[in-house]
C-alpha cells in the first residue's frame, strides 16, 4: 500500500463521509427543538456557514492529531464558544417562539462532539489501514451507525414531525 493513501482515506472519512451524517444530524436537533422547517436557517444567517467550518475544522484536527498537537482542538473550541455566546445567553427568536440558548448550546455539544469523534477516527484510519483491515472498515462504520442513532433519537423528539 502506498504511504499516502492512508492518509488520503483519513482525511476523506473525517471531512467528506463525516460531513453528511453530521449535518442530517446537526439539521435534525434544530427541527427537535423547534425549528420550523419553512424557515429553516432563516433566523440564522449564514445557516450552511458552520457546515464549512466543520469540514475545515476536522481536517485541521486531524492534522493537529498527526502532529502531536491535539491541544490546538481546544484552543479552536475556545474560538467557537466566543463566537456563539449571545445565542446561548439570549436564545433565538423565530416567529412568536424562542428557542432556548440552553437548546443551542446542546446541540453546539453535540455537533462538536460528533466532529470531534470522526477527526480521530479519520486519524485511526491513517495509522489503522496499514495494520488492519477489519477494523479499518469496521470501525467507521460503527460510528456512522452511532451517529444514525443519535439520529433517531432527536427524529423522536422533533416537535414538527407532522410537517415531514
């Protein structure tokens, strides 16, 4: 196996396979908490921006993890937390409702959890692929799985399941 291609496989499954399930699952916590999806994003500009960041942020934390410097994801953390404090201190707005800032900042938990966790398993690959196979394979799927659980459970809890 050539030396690069781990990497190539790493990097590919923490920000392009990670970034759909994160997103459906990041999209399904805002419709769990009220979110109406007629105005979806709308009292969030810039609404598919932290769908950028994500794919930024872990191929940045993968190479934070390949270069020892795993201290540089909470240092970006601490960026995110600055940027987001009026939402959560204030709630959102939409239409006669408001969305509780405890809500969001929940679903700012478990948005960077969930990226967190693909990062280092993208960096697993890199080091796993050349050692073995089965858990190369095996274990990205059990996160996939894993974060379609967590799926089901805010589709459980969506308050506008009658608009789907």
């Amino acid at each position: 196996m050539t030396t690069w291609l781990p990497y190539f496989i790493g990097f590919a499954f923490a920000t392009a396979v990670a970034h759909f399930p994160i997103a459906w699952l990041v999209d399904q916590l805002w419709f769990s908490i009220g979110e109406s999806r007629l105005t979806r994003g709308q009292h969030r500009p810039g609404w598919w921006m932290p769908k950028v960041v994500g794919l930024v942020e872990r191929a940045l934390y993968v190479g934070s993890l390949i270069a020892g410097a795993p201290q540089f994801i909470g240092f970006w953390l601490a960026l995110k937390v600055a940027g987001q404090w009026y939402a959560w201190k204030d709630g959102i707005k939409e239409g006669d409702r408001v969305l509780s800032g405890h809500s969001i900042f929940s679903i700012f938990l478990i948005g960077n959890g969930v990226s967190i966790g693909y990062a280092f398993i993208g960096f697993f690959l890199i080091s796993e692929i050349p050692k073995s196979m089965v858990a190369s394979v095996v274990v990205p799927f059990v996160v996939l799985a894993a974060t379609g659980c967590l799926w089901l459970i805010a589709k459980r809890y969506d308050k506008n399941s009658d608009a789907t």
